[in-house]
C-alpha cells in the first residue's frame, strides 16, 4: 500500500520530521518490483533501511521504500563455520543476538549498532576493533534499471573504512535485499580494544566468551552512546580523519596525549570525538540540537530539531577544528 504526504520521524533515528512524498513498505523481493513497476513514473526512489545513518534536511520528493525482508537462513556449515543468508530488514542487533546465544563468532564486538542488516554493508559498520567485511561473504542486490537480482562478492562491495561501492559509484542504483555473513565455531575473540577488557574484568565473568565480548560492547555502549530511542541521534556524526605523518607529529609537540592509530600505509589515523572535545564542544547545546555530552563525536537532537539545524552546527564544528588543528573532518552520516 502506499501512503501519501507521510512523516518520516518514526523512521530515522535523528527523529528529524520529514514527509516523504509517497512512502511504502516490502517484505519480499516480488513485492518490492510490483510497487516499483506500478509507482507513478515520475518519482525517483529512495530506499530506506534502519534510517540509524541519515540527517534528513528537507522534505524528500520521492517514493519512499522501507526494507522489511525478514529471515535468517542457514546456507552452508562445517565443523568450523556457519553462513547465515539475513533478510535486509533484519535488525542488525537481533542478528547478532542470534549468532552470539549459538555461542559463534565474528560479529559480538559490533553488538547493538543501530540499523538493518541490509545496511550493514553500505558503509562497513564496525567498531571496538571489528568490521563486518571480516565476516561478510555476499549480498544480493535488486538492480533498479534491469530489476533483476544480482550477487555480490566481497571484492565487488570494493569496502573500506566506513566506505562501500554502495555509497560510492552504485549509490541508489541497488535495493541490498539480502547479506550472508560467516559465522566461526571456533571464535577468535578480539578483546584488544582497551575498554573491553577493562568491562569484561569489573564485569567479573567466570569466562571470556563470545557472550561476554557481547555484553561487555553493550555496556560500554550503553554508558556512551545516547540510546536513539529516547534522545535522536545517528551514532557518530564524523569519520575519524586520517592525516599525514608529519601533520600529526607537529600536532603531537602541542598535544602529547592526541590518541592517534597509526595505518599501514604510514598515515596517522585521529579520533574525531577528542578533537571536538578539545575544542569545547563536547556537550555544547545549540537551541534544538547539540554535542553528546558523554562522546563529543555524536550529535543529538534534543526534541523539534530541523536536519539543517544540525547540518549547521556540524558545519560550525568542521571550520573550527580545520582552524584548530588544521583538519577537515568528514561528515559520516549520509545527508539528504
Ligand atoms: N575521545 C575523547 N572525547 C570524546 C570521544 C572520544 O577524547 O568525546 C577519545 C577517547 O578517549 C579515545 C578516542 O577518542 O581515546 C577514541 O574514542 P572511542 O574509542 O570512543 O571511539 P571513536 O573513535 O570515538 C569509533 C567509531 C564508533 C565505534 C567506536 C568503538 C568512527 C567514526 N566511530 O568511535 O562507531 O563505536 O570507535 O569502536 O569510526 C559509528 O560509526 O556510528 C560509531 C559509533
């Protein structure tokens, strides 16, 4: 069915109160190329997942399609492995419960990110050490032209941080309709991440397990990120930036303590959120919006937010860390 003059708020997790023009839903794959074969010609699409990535700025003059794809299908397995077929309208954290109360690796350190399965691949969700291209190995995609399904390998997502070919060169030209991940039976638990292993002690298990990695990520999450549900936000607002050596040991005279990753290719990765907390924006408000005040690399909607008024304020906060440190941060979140 699709609904007419329909308010978005309920669909992203900004909370930002935007109408889509038209706007349905899908369960199947068949039922997504009918509402398109019968959509009236002239609306473009714009395809809708968990909406945990997106500021909206203004009203969107299209039909709007929202993945429910469910299921969760066991597609091959051995002795050491099992690979998951996940509907895109999966949510993301029900995935990871399922494969963590099995006792299986692979995605416990990516516990309770916001958003679909569908989604996960679109920007290579990771944290606390892990990112789903460790763990992915296909995904079927509806091409909006051919209206046909087409397979995807990993080498044709071409993934990098925060990044894939769907945010790139093949932005709104696929509808993902499902993702295969492997799962080990053997997990290789990733408890490098400092904050984890400090959780899993005070959390005093009688054991490291894929579930107590789990637990341990929610927790820390939990005590950071603002839940979406009761306060908007769309995880972190910016990427961390990654400059060059000699930029960042010319910043290191002026501040020892800068928390940098060095990357393979020599470059220096910093954290965004100690940059923004340096220069005194952690927790800031702004009329309607803000600065988290627990991690200065999420912005928050505290009620009647416009998405430009947060555009703006992320806007004043690129120009006062290029002038800062000489940095432009990179903006995260897909904007619309
Ligand atoms: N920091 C500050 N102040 C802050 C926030 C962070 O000084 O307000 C410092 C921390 O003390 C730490 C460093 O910055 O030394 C890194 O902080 P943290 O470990 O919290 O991670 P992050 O770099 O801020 C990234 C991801 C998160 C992910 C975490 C954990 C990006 C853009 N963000 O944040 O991903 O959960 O690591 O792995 O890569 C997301 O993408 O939506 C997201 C939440």
């Amino acid at each position: 069915m699709i609904q007419y003059d329909f308010s978005l708020k309920q669909f992203n997790t900004f909370g930002i109160d935007v109408k889509a023009k038209a706007f349905s839903s899908f369960s199947t794959v068949d039922e997504l190329v009918k509402i398109i074969q019968t959509k009236e010609s002239s609306l473009p699409l714009f395809i809708l997942g968990g909406g945990s990535n997106i500021l909206f700025t203004k009203d969107v003059d299209a039909l709007v399609l929202k993945n429910n794809i469910e299921g969760i299908e066991c597609v091959a397995e051995d002795s050491s492995f099992v690979e998951y077929k996940v509907g895109a309208g999966v949510v993301w954290h029900q995935f990871v419960q399922y494969t963590v109360e099995k006792g299986l690796g692979g995605i416990e350190n990516l516990s309770l990110i916001p958003g679909s399965v569908g989604a996960s691949p679109m920007q290579n969700i990771g944290a606390y050490g892990t990112e789903i291209k460790d763990c992915f190995v296909s995904l079927d995609a509806l091409n909006l032209e051919t209206l046909k399904i087409e397979y995807f390998d990993k080498d044709k997502c071409n993934f990098g941080y925060r990044e894939s070919v769907f945010k790139r060169e093949l932005k709104n030209k696929y509808i993902i309709t499902s993702v295969t991940y492997r799962l080990s039976k053997k997990p290789k638990l990733n408890t490098e991440y400092g904050a984890i292993k400090e959780e899993i002690e005070r959390m005093d298990y009688q054991e490291i397990s894929v579930k107590s990695v789990s637990q341990a990520v929610i927790n820390i999450r939990n005590s950071k990120l603002p839940n979406p549900k009761i306060l908007g936000n769309a995880g972190s607002f910016f990427k961390n930036p990654v400059i060059s050596y000699a930029h960042f040991i010319q910043l290191k005279e002026q501040y020892p303590n800068i928390p940098n990753y060095p990357q393979a290719n020599g470059e220096i990765k910093i954290a965004a959120g100690w940059l923004i907390e340096q220069a005194g924006w952690k927790g800031k408000r702004v009329e309607n919006c803000g600065v988290h005040e627990k991690q200065a690399l999420v912005l928050v909607n505290y009620g009647d937010a416009k998405g430009n008024e947060i555009y703006a304020l992320s806007s004043q906060i690129i120009h006062d860390i290029h002038q800062k440190f000489g940095i432009v941060l990179e903006r995260e979140v897909n904007i619309f």
